[in-house]
C-alpha cells in the first residue's frame, strides 16, 4: 500500500500533475483522471490501483495528443499508430486510441484515399499515388478500389504535357524526354500514349 503525500500540478501542463507517494515522486497524470479516481493527500492506495490509474491516465493524454495532430491534418490509422508508438506509448494506449477514433469516424482510410486522390491526382499518376498511399499505410485494397481501371488522367497527362513543352521545340528528343518526365510523375507508359495520341487526333 502507498499513500499520496503531494498532487502538485506541472509547470508546463496546467492540465497533469505529478503525483507523489511517500514523499516520493511517482508519475504524472490527467488532472481530468486524478480526479475522477479521487486521489487527493492522505489517499491509501494499492500498487495495482495506481497501475490501472496511470494506465488510463496515459489513454487520455495519448488520445489528446492525436486530436490535435489531426486537426492539423489528416492522418491514416498506420500513421497515428506510428506516431504514438515514437512517442514511447504501450499497445493497450496505442490501440485504446486507435479504436476511440474509429468509433468516432477522425480516421478513416477508406475516406482518407478518396481525399487523397482527389487532391494529388492532377501532379501525379496511378503508380505514383498507390505507391504514396502504401506509404502511408494504406491497404491496397482500399489503393486499388480507388484507382480502378476506370480512373482516367488523360485530361492531367495534357495538362502536364502542354506545361513541359510549352518553352521546349516540338522535337523528337524533346518528345522522348516528355515520356521520361511523365513516367516520373507516375504514368504508365502507355496512359502516356493514349493521352498524347489522343491529343493528335483531336
């Protein structure tokens, strides 16, 4: 059994204290947790009372801090696994968090693809964009819903083409060197070709 001896709220966190047993520092914690738990001077506690304590006092503090790394952007489940794994917290935490967004739709991968692609798909091709989303974590099933063989970027492809060769001399070499470009941007070769001959035939 330990007894709490000093709850004294952190300098740099109005919203944790640290909390001491014995007269000895033993861990921070959610004031939001502390409080629901009861803890205040003179409380006896068991050691694994003061685990479950702390362990939830990590969850809400875990999931905090991915509320306000997704209001800055957007993140995929495997991201935000990635991040709260950085940043030192346990699996029970990680996946506690994990499940809490998912039930409350802040992630979402399918959704996630869908913006994506949307957003990126006029600077880059299927290839590129598969390989950006796996990147991220991303299925690739929910890639391959996404960028199905319906997926057309020819109107891209010209708009990128015009763009490259608008300084450049309509040559063979200068032709070849488009190809490259584009390929790089992520096209298959022959999405390049469809797109371009189409444009000579119109």
């Amino acid at each position: 059994m330990k007894t709490v001896t000093q709850i004294k709220a952190q300098a740099k966190d109005k919203n944790r204290v640290s909390l001491y047993l014995d007269n000895k520092f033993f861990c921070g914690l959610d004031l939001e947790t502390a409080v629901k738990n009861g803890l205040r001077v003179g409380t006896i506690i068991t050691e694994d009372k003061l685990e479950n304590i702390q362990l939830e006092s990590e969850k809400q503090t875990a999931y905090s801090k991915v509320l306000k790394l997704i209001s800055v952007r957007y993140k995929t489940q495997k991201e935000v696994e990635q991040y709260l794994f950085q940043k030192g917290y346990l699996a029970p935490v990680v996946y506690y968090v994990i499940d809490k967004l998912n039930e409350y739709h802040y992630i979402d991968d399918e959704q996630f693809v869908q913006s994506y692609v949307a957003s990126h798909k006029s600077t880059c091709g299927k290839l590129k964009l598969k390989q950006q989303l796996m990147a991220k974590g991303v299925s690739e099933s929910l890639i391959d819903s996404a960028l199905q063989d319906d997926f057309d970027q020819t109107d891209e492809i010209l708009h990128l083409a015009d763009k490259y060769m608008k300084t450049k001399e309509d040559t063979k070499e200068n032709y070849l060197k488009l190809f490259k470009y584009l390929m790089g941007k992520g096209f298959s070769y022959d999405e390049i070709k469809s797109a371009l001959k189409k444009d000579v035939q119109d």
